[in-house]
C-alpha cells in the first residue's frame, strides 16, 4: 500500500476516533441536554452516530490538513517576512478628486 494512502487512512482513523471521544464528552457533560434527548428518544442510538459520523469527518479532514502541513519542509531563510519586500520603497501619488458620473 502507498505511503500516502497509509497515511491518509491513519489520519482518518485518528480523527474519527477524536470524534468518538468528542461526542462522548458531550453526551458525558449533558451539553444542552443532550444526554436525555438522546436516552429518552427511540432513535436516540441514530443520532448519536449521525453525530459521530459527522464529527468523524470534519476532524478527519482536519487531521490530515494537520498531518500534510506539517510535512513540510522549514526553510532556512530564519529572518521572517517576505525577501521580495526589502527592494520595495515609497512611491508619491497625487489624488485628485472627481465629481461623481452618477447622481441618485
């Protein structure tokens, strides 16, 4: 299996299990009553996997984003700021006021 498919699934994996963990803190502190819609509801098992998928997904993709940025390599310019922004210097500019073209 490729290293980025390895990688993507092992992201995937953590992010959903980062959810599970995030909805169970939610069902745990009663979050807008949460835990007794849930418990007292007859597809209360439903929502919290359509929570738990939901969650699962976005953390997923956030995750990864994390897992891919940080890959990247550090550069070894360490003074910061763009280099092109050093050759740049002050221009004078006159303005001019117009009359508007349109009146309402």
């Amino acid at each position: 299996m490729p290293k980025l498919v390895r990688l993507y699934i092992r992201n995937v994996l953590i992010g959903f299990g980062v959810a599970a963990v995030f909805v169970g803190g939610l069902l745990w502190l009663n979050v807008m009553n949460l835990w007794h819609l849930v418990s007292t509801s007859d597809v209360g098992v439903l929502a919290v996997v359509v929570l738990w998928f939901a969650h699962g997904i976005v953390f997923a993709g956030v995750q990864f984003g994390w897992a891919v940025m940080a890959m990247a390599e550090r550069d070894d310019d360490r003074r910061g700021g763009t280099p092109a922004l050093g050759a740049l210097r002050p221009l004078a500019v006159k303005a001019t006021a117009r009359k508007p073209r349109w009146r309402g």
